[in-house]
C-alpha cells in the first residue's frame, strides 16, 4: 500500500492503535516494570509497537497514549510515528477553540467515549467517578492511564484480590460485586475542563441510576464529586466542617426510595463513602493517607462479600436437604 496520511479517527485504523496500545499498556506479565515492556520484551510485538516502545518508555510515554488518538498517522512499514496534535494534550486557555467548545477538540468534535457503565443489580459497591479520561474514553476500560491509582487502591484495599488490568473493567461485577459509573461521561484530558454546571446535571441521573440498580453501597472517588452531590441536594457549597472522607450520615444515602412509587417499594437508599480521588495528578495527600482511606471502605466490601457467600451457602444445604 503506498504512503498516505490517514487521521486516526478513521475506525479501521483507529482500531489498529487501540490494538497495539492494548499490547502495551495490558498489564500482564509485567504489572511492576513502569507498564512497558523493556527491549528484551518486545519479542512477538508487532513492528508499530516494536517501533512505539522506545518513544513510550521516554519522558514523554504517558503522554503519547493520550495524544495518539488525535494524531496522524502515515501507511509505512516502518515509519508510523505521530505528528503534534496539542489540542486534546494541553490544557485549554481562555479564548481558545477548544476553552469555547467546552473541552472538545480543535475541531468542536467530541472525544470519543467508548466507556459503558458496570450496573447489574445489587451490586454491594458501586464506585463513582468524576469522568472518563481521553485514554480511557478511547479505549472503553475505566480508569485507563497508567498514572490512576485506581487498579493500585482496589488490589491494596482488598476491594479485589488481584491488581486487575482496566481490561477487566467488566469483569469486577461478576468477581467482586463491584460496579463502576461517573457523574459526567463526557471525556476530557483532567477534570478542571468540566464546568460545574454539567457536574451538578449529572447527580440526578446519578441517583437515578442507583434507584433503578439499588446497590448496598456508593463510593465517591473524589473530593468534588461529593461537592456537586451536597451543592444540588442541598443548593450550597459544603462547609469546611462539614466534609470527611469515609462513611456518611444514613441522611445522605443516595438513591432513596420514601414509600411506595408506582411499582416500585420503600427503599431506604445505598450507603455512601467518600473516598479519595485516585488521579495521580492530584496531590493533596499522601499515598500512605490514601490507601488508609480506601482500606476502610476495602474491609467493609470484603465483610459483605463473605457475608453473601455464608448466606448463599446456608440456602444451598438448605435446599439440599429439603431435596
């Protein structure tokens, strides 16, 4: 095929980044070493990632993930490198094409948000996050870029028993009974491109969401999404004294249900935990004050899980002996 340049929001060759950058950034077999493979590594790669791999594992690899999807890419055999494509990689400023079209690219078109919430039905904790970023809107895995503590905090907080890859995003219903949602779906390179106002539109879906699945538990992976929920329910900002990470006030549940409504009965509401954010660009706390946080909440899911299982047990002998 001879050279030409594509833009990587063409779908067969959007697909083709997405799958060697999955090759990349999957965290198996090698969970601890910086994400990347090493040189040594990258044997049975094909020729793209072989030729991504040096530039990822240089001072600029995080931030290449997140700009490859806006780049443009050339049909070479060997030279399918990435031209500058700021937009989506800075900031907006005031003023500028991408500050006006509130967040999105150069172009006004959105980011794409391959991103689909994790909600069965009695989940015992639903995890809430503020949005997805542009890696993890690309590739549809929550909490996507390598610099989230996310996957980190689950493993270490004994929320799972593994530190999972994004991969398995939708696999930590069926493992954990764990689930995953945001208050807003629009993606964005970090949360400062959010505007309060569409923060605040998302917490009556958010409720919403948590009547109709009725988990036992809500986490809020963020000081400010806690914020937007106390500002809309309560029409202020939450005072100083009044904010603390863990285990909130049955007031406060989230998704309650008072007295019958149509076909639906009487429901007392999820229990909510603030919890901090995961983003590894916030550093408010430290690393040792954020896993204590996440632990607490961890210990309360694995009681739970135990729990059902103990329960699901008792009705299996149960139903044994009665046959």
């Amino acid at each position: 095929m001879s050279d030409r340049e594509l833009d990587l929001g063409t779908k067969p060759l959007q697909d083709e980044v997405v799958s060697e950058l999955t090759r990349l950034i999957s965290f198996n077999g090698n969970l601890e070493q910086d994400f990347y493979p090493r040189p040594s590594e990258t044997n049975g790669l094909t020729p793209f990632a072989q030729d991504l791999t040096p530039t990822m594992r240089s001072g600029t690899k995080r931030r290449m993930i997140e700009e490859v999807h806006t780049r443009r890419v050339t049909r070479s055999s060997k030279s399918r490198y990435l031209s500058a494509a700021s937009s989506v990689v800075s900031s907006p400023r005031k003023g500028s094409p991408a500050f006006r079209n509130n967040g999105n690219d150069a172009t006004g078109s959105s980011l794409p948000n391959n991103l689909r919430d994790s909600i069965p039905h009695n989940l015992i904790l639903l995890l809430v996050g503020l949005n997805p970023g542009i890696m993890t809107g690309v590739t549809g895995w929550a909490y996507a870029h390598p610099s989230n503590l996310y996957w980190k905090l689950l493993h270490s907080s004994a929320i799972t028993s593994i530190r999972h890859p994004p991969s398995d995003t939708y696999r930590l219903p069926e493992l954990y009974s764990v689930g995953n949602t945001n208050i807003v779906s629009r993606p964005t390179k970090n949360g400062s491109q959010l505007s309060r106002r569409e923060m605040d539109e998302g917490v009556p879906i958010l409720e919403q969401k948590i009547r109709e699945k009725k988990p036992e538990a809500v986490a809020i992976v963020g000081k400010s999404i806690w914020e937007s929920i106390w500002r809309v329910r309560k029409g202020r900002a939450i005072l100083k004294a009044e904010f603390h990470y863990g285990w909130q006030d049955e007031s406060e549940n989230m998704g309650r249900i008072n007295g019958p409504v149509g076909n639906e009965a009487e429901w007392k509401g999820a229990r909510v935990f603030v919890t901090t954010t995961t983003s590894g660009l916030a550093a408010g706390m430290r690393p040792e004050e954020k896993e204590a946080v996440w632990k607490v909440l961890g210990s309360w899911v694995k009681e739970r899980r135990e729990q059902r299982k103990r329960v699901e047990q008792e009705r299996g002998q149960s139903i044994d002996e009665v046959g």
